[in-house]
C-alpha cells in the first residue's frame, strides 16, 4: 500500500517536471505582454511595428528600423553561411575519409561552443579594422555583423544538414551509382534533394539563432536607427535595441522596449511554426556521435 | 540529356575539389578565431590574473571576482535545471505514452530552445529580479541561466534513457521491482554517463551567456559571497571592457580563459559520449 502510493507521488512529481518547461513559457509570455502591451497600446500597433523614428525622448516608439536592420542582418548572414554550410556538410556526410571527419567534428562542435560575446570580441578587434581598411566609414556595419553571425549559424546548419544527409538510406545512393553516375551526379540527383526538409530545417534553425543574437552584433553593427541604404551603413537589431537601453530607460521607454521583444517573439514563433510544417526530427548530436 | 559543357568524369573531379576546400575552410575558421584569441590572451593569463581582483575598474589586475561569480551562476543554473531536466525525460520516455500532452511538452522545449537570450533577460529582469524581489544577484542571474540550459539538458537526457536497453527494465521488473525502483536503481545508473554529458552541455550554455544576465546580476566588480549577492561573470566582464574600451588587454585575457573553458568541456564530452557509447552499443 505504502509503496503504491510512493509510485503514485513519484509519478505526479516527475509530470510537474515534464510540464516545468510549457509554465516557464507562459510564465515569459505573461510577463513580457504585461511590461509591454502598455506601450504597445498606447503608440498603436501599426505606429509601433511601422513606425520609422524611435526617439524615446520624444515618446515615439517605431521599430521598423530595427525590424529592417534584424531581417537584413539575418539575410545577407544567411547568404553568406548557407552555400559553405551546405558543402561542408555534404563533405562530412559523403566525401570525408573518416580521418577528416574526425577533425571536422569537435571543429563544429566547438565553433557552437564558442560564446557569443568572445565572437563580437573578434568582430571588434580584428573584423572591424579590415571592413574600415577595405570599404572606408567607421567599419560597423551590417555587412561586418553578418560575416560575424554567419561564422556563429554555420555549426547549426552544418550539423542539421549533415544529420539530415546521412538518414537518407543507402538504396537510393547504391541505385545510382549502379546505374553509373559518378558520386557528384548521385550527390546531385539523389541525396540532396531528398535531404532537402532537414536541410531547410537547418536553415530555419540558423536563421532564428542570427535573429536571436545580441550582445555580438552590438559590438559591430554600429546601432544607428536608421534605415541602412547599402550594406556598409551601419544598422541596429531589435536585440541590440533592448540591451543598449534597458539599462537606463524609466516610464514608458521601459514598456516600449519590452514591446521590442514582443516584436521579436512573434518573429520566433513564425519560424518555429514554419520548422513544425517541415517536421523534421534531428537527432541529437553531442560529443563524437549521435545519441 | 542534350549537349553537356562539362564532362561528368570533370565535373565530378572539379566538385570534390570544392568540397574538400569547404571542409578545410571550416577548420581554418575556427583555427583563425581560437589561435587569434589565444595568442593574444595568453600572454596575459598567469596565476595572478586568474587569483587577483581587478583594479581601476578592471584596467588593471585580474578577473578572481568574475571567476567566482561565473562559477556561482553555472553552478546555480546547473542544480535547477538537472533535476527538472531529467525529471521531465524520465517522465517522457518511461511514464507516457505518445498523445498530446507529450507532443505539447516537446513543443515547450522546443520553443525555450529558440526564444533569444536577451528575452530572457527582460523576464529576468521582471521577473526574478522586481517580481521575486530576488535583487540583481547571482541568485537572479543562475535562475535565468537554469531556464535557458533546461532544454539541452532535456533533450540530451531523454536520448539517453531511450538508449538504455529493453532487456534491462524487464530483468528488473521481473524480479518484482516497482517502476520507480527500476527507473532508479537500473535505468538511471546506466543512463548516467549520457544524463552528465547532458548538464555538462546546459551549464556549458549557462557559463558563456552574457544577454540573458545583462539585467538580472548587476556588474559589480566586488566577490559575490552569498547568492545575494550581485556579481560580474566572465562573458559580461568580457562585454563590458571590449564596448566600453576599458582595457583591451584585460579583454583578449579574459577572452583567452572563455575559450579554454569552451575547448576542455568540448574535450571532456566527446571522451564521455566515446565511452558511453562503447558502453551501450558494444562497439
């Protein structure tokens, strides 16, 4: 008796656990829309989200600005990572010898490791003088934020492509190598394309990492609202607007930048949708394999 | 198939070549990076850098203090988030059955996974810090920390318990053991290994954020002796001297022993998964 009742508890306890992470995301989504729908609301949603001048001294709350320096910053990131992260990944799936792979490994796994700050670090001392030196202006930019951020998506996509790319069955590539094709026309015609959702996954996945980032691009983007006119004008990110001024902001300034990251949510939230439509299930890959 | 420009045998030729030059770029990527940091952070990471306080705000003497503070937060971060990770993926693969509840909780972890880390500075922020009245502390910064590593933990722990043979639940439930004491004394124990790869991983999270504590720890400079305290970890100290330019040498120090940091738990858990995986898979 004693014992059934011991299993009973065990088990409602374990279920508080499991449920721990969906209260943790109500708890963040109440609070977030409690400290910014007041701004929100009072600005307007439309003057909010299209709003093209954030002056808080003046009480104008538009983000669009950051919106554009966020979705810029990710697209040129995304362009810039996807063609290297896409070979690098069919290299480590089909052609590395295992000795290579054995290298490449905990290279990724590292370069994911690495923090973001010690990235923006980088940026700052080393990538930023080239960008003055090569393109003149002050070398923060967005185009200096996106080579930073793709070198920090590139181990997600990698990994996720690599995953989706080895979980195609060895059939399909026996077929067409028996029917002659060398190994790029079968990489070509046949793996890849059928690799196409985990790969689009891995897209999504490093797309919403590069979204995500702050403290990095605060270092190299050069954080003027503004909308930038080339890729060498300096741009700043709806995070980077929260961290630069949460430290000093009162009154409805406060409200507005919590509405900043309502702004953002909602942009996260469209990317896990879209991921859930591609439904793929990456394996979880830790250490020297996968689990 | 009409006229071709290139032969395949040229084609194919041509595209390994490009691959291979993708690989090998990937690794002169990280070598750049990792050999830049280290080469000039080195030179100034000695025993009194790493034991002294900073001085001058941090222009000179070292990072003890930072030290102390991220350990502080790791550690909090790291208890939390263990139990309430493993718990939820013992739940999952031992107690549930496939449905709706089990496709919600992925769906819960999967989007804590994915909510940028300066959102969950601003809960901290409200939360923890006004709300709980917990104060900018090490206390408010390893909760927030917790909640961030709670999905690597997770996932990592519930791949590992699903790993633990069949056989070994049925021997154990065949000698009349109750659930729970064949989750603990035989499922748990052989899952080990995996479990702490796993919360190595979530407090490897926790030790190189900076943007979700922003708000929560303050930026003291001081030792945090209780968890009342407000501290300084090493990513926010390394923020700070590089924007505020307060000493660039400092800076590619304390970079230095961020990515020591990275490279010995990259090391530590490769050898573990290695050896569990030896252990599971018989190979």
């Amino acid at each position: 008796m004693n014992n059934r009742l011991e299993e009973y508890l065990i088990e409602k306890g374990l279920f508080i656990t499991a449920i721990s992470s969906i209260l943790i995301i109500l708890l963040i989504i109440t609070f977030i829309f409690i400290e910014g729908f007041p701004a929100i609301e009072s600005y307007g949603v439309l003057n909010f989200v299209f709003g093209s001048t954030w002056a808080p001294l003046k009480g104008e709350f538009g983000v669009l600005t950051m919106i554009v320096g966020t979705l810029g910053i990710t697209f040129l990131a995304l362009a810039l990572a996807v063609p290297l992260s896409l070979l690098c990944a069919i290299f480590m799936a089909e052609i590395a010898p295992s000795s290579m792979r054995r290298i490449l490994k905990p290279v990724i796994e590292t370069l994911a490791a690495i923090p973001s700050v010690v990235y923006g670090f980088f940026g700052l001392i080393v990538l930023v003088p080239l960008m003055r030196e090569q393109f003149g202006g002050t070398g923060f930019s967005m185009l200096t934020a996106s080579v930073i951020l793709m070198v920090m998506i590139l181990p997600t996509i990698i990994s996720v492509s690599e995953d989706a790319l080895r979980s195609i069955p060895y059939e399909y590539k026996e077929a067409s190598l028996a029917l002659g094709a060398t190994q790029w026309q079968t990489i070509k015609n046949v793996i890849f394309p059928a690799a196409i959702p985990g790969v689009i996954t891995g897209i999504i996945l490093g797309m919403g990492r590069a979204i995500g980032e702050t403290l990095a691009v605060i270092m190299v983007a050069g954080n003027v609202t503004q909308f930038p006119s080339s890729v060498l004008d300096p741009v700043r990110a709806l995070t980077s607007n929260i961290a630069i001024e949460m430290g000093y902001a009162t009154g409805m300034h406060y409200n507005a930048l919590f509405g900043t990251a309502i702004v953002l949510f909602f942009m996260i939230i469209f990317l896990l949708v879209l991921a859930n439509y591609f439904h793929y299930k990456k394996k979880v890959v830790i250490g020297g394999g996968y689990l | 198939m009409g006229f071709r420009l290139i032969s395949p045998k040229i084609s194919q030729k041509i595209m390994k070549g490009v691959f291979w030059a993708s690989g090998i770029l990937t690794i002169i990527i990280l070598v750049v990076i990792i050999g830049y940091i280290l080469f000039k952070g080195l030179p100034v990471v000695n025993l009194e850098f790493l034991l002294s306080n900073p001085v001058d705000l941090g222009r000179a003497g070292g990072i003890f203090p930072m030290i102390i503070s991220s350990m502080y937060v790791t550690l909090i971060s790291g208890l939390v988030a263990a139990p309430l990770g493993v718990g939820a993926a013992v739940y999952l693969t031992e107690y549930s059955s496939e449905g709706h509840v089990v496709k919600l909780i992925r769906f819960g972890a999967e989007t804590l996974a994915s909510i940028p880390s300066i959102v969950f500075g601003l809960f901290g922020l409200s939360f923890f810090v006004i709300f709980l009245g917990l104060g900018w502390s090490v206390l408010s910064g390893g909760l927030v920390l917790a909640l961030m590593a709670l999905p690597t933990i997770f996932k990592v722990a519930e791949v590992s318990i699903e790993a633990v043979p069949k056989s070994y639940r049925e021997g154990s439930l065949a000698l009349g053991s109750t659930k729970w004491q064949t989750v603990y004394r035989v499922v748990l124990p052989a899952a080990s290994p995996g479990i702490t790869t796993g919360v190595i991983l979530g407090m490897a999270r926790s030790i190189s954020e900076a943007a979700a504590i922003l708000f929560a720890v303050g930026a003291a400079l001081s030792v945090p002796i209780s968890i009342f305290d407000p501290g300084r970890p090493l990513p926010l100290h390394l923020f700070i001297m590089a924007t505020e330019g307060i000493s660039l040498e400092n800076a590619y120090g304390t970079a230095a022993v961020l990515v020591m940091i990275v490279l010995i738990i990259t090391v530590v858990t490769n050898t573990m998964v290695e050896r569990y995986q030896k252990k599971m898979m018989g190979r």
